[in-house]
C-alpha cells in the first residue's frame, strides 16, 4: 500500500479529520457530568456523617409516655404559681427570683434549637428569700451570645417545671407557667 492510500483509508476510518477525542471539549462536558454526581454524592454522605441530626428520636414510644409527666410538671408550677425573673449580670453572676420556690437547689436546663452539644445543666443553689444563682461564666457567657434557646427550670425534686423559648442575648426575663 502507499502512503496516498493509507492517508485515505485514515480519512475514511474516523469521522473527524481533527485532534484526538481527548483533545476535544464535548467528551469532557459529558464525562464531567456523572463525575460531578459522584463528586457531590460523596461530600452529601460525609456531611451526614460529620453532622448527625439531633432532633431525631429513637423511641417515639417513651418519649410520648414522657408527655404526660411534663404536663403534670407544668400544672404543679401553674398550681404553686411559681413565676421566675432573671438577673445576669457579668460581676454578679446568673440569678433567679422564684416566687413560692421553697426547693433545696433548682435546675436549671438551656437547651439550643439546633445543636444539643451546646446544651446545659447547671444546679441553682439559694442565695436569699427565693433567689437562686450560679457564679458559673459559661451560662452567662450563653446568654450573653446571639441564638435562640429552650430555658427550663425544675425544682430539686423535679415536681414542677417552668420553661420558655428565649432569643439571647438577654439580661431580664420573667417565665411564667
């Protein structure tokens, strides 16, 4: 064979007399596409895994058991006619006035909307005729910080409960029942 003929089968073999289907931008544009999928696919699955989400409940059976208790708690504050006022102060510390409260110690709960490792327990220990404080910086520090909170207080012997949803940053708060 010369060369003339194989120069024409060549031409004859491949539809493009151009580059390489490598040196095209059409193979990229479609290769590109399922790539990106996986790509994205991936970065979902590590996402997920990295940040679990915390208002999922596992036993919706108990914590529906669970409600009826909380009711109860909340009628026992409204009945006591418990209402709570707050004073943080950075010198001071986080303090409560709780009227009617005759507990040994109160908890206090701040709960976040979104991301439970920010949550809180701190233990209010009397100070004076019903006022309960801490001296712990974090709480104040918390609700010295933009976000949006649950607030709970329980007495010692979880009898009675008052909560509220607050927007922080906060210095006085009244809770009632």
């Amino acid at each position: 064979m010369t060369t003339e003929s194989l120069q024409l089968e060549k031409a004859v073999m491949s539809d493009s007399p151009g580059a390489a289907w490598y040196q095209q931008v059409w193979p990229w544009v479609l290769i590109s596409i399922p790539f990106s999928a996986v790509l994205f696919g991936m970065v979902m699955i590590y996402t997920a895994t990295l940040h679990p989400d915390d208002l999922v409940v596992d036993n919706y059976y108990k914590e529906g058991m669970a409600i009826n208790q909380t009711i109860a708690r909340d009628a026992e504050a409204a009945r006591l006619q418990l209402t709570a006022s707050l004073r943080t102060n950075s010198s001071e510390g986080t303090r409560f006035s709780i009227s009617h409260a005759r507990d040994s110690a109160v908890v206090l709960n701040l709960f976040h909307v979104t991301d439970s490792g920010l949550d809180r327990e701190v233990v209010l220990y009397p100070e004076d005729d019903q006022v309960y404080g801490t001296d712990d910086p974090t709480i104040a520090t918390l609700l010295a910080t933009p976000g949006i909170w649950y607030l709970q207080l329980s007495g010692s012997e979880f009898e009675w409960r008052l909560r509220s949803r607050i927007i922080t940053p906060v210095s006085q708060l009244e809770v009632t029942p």
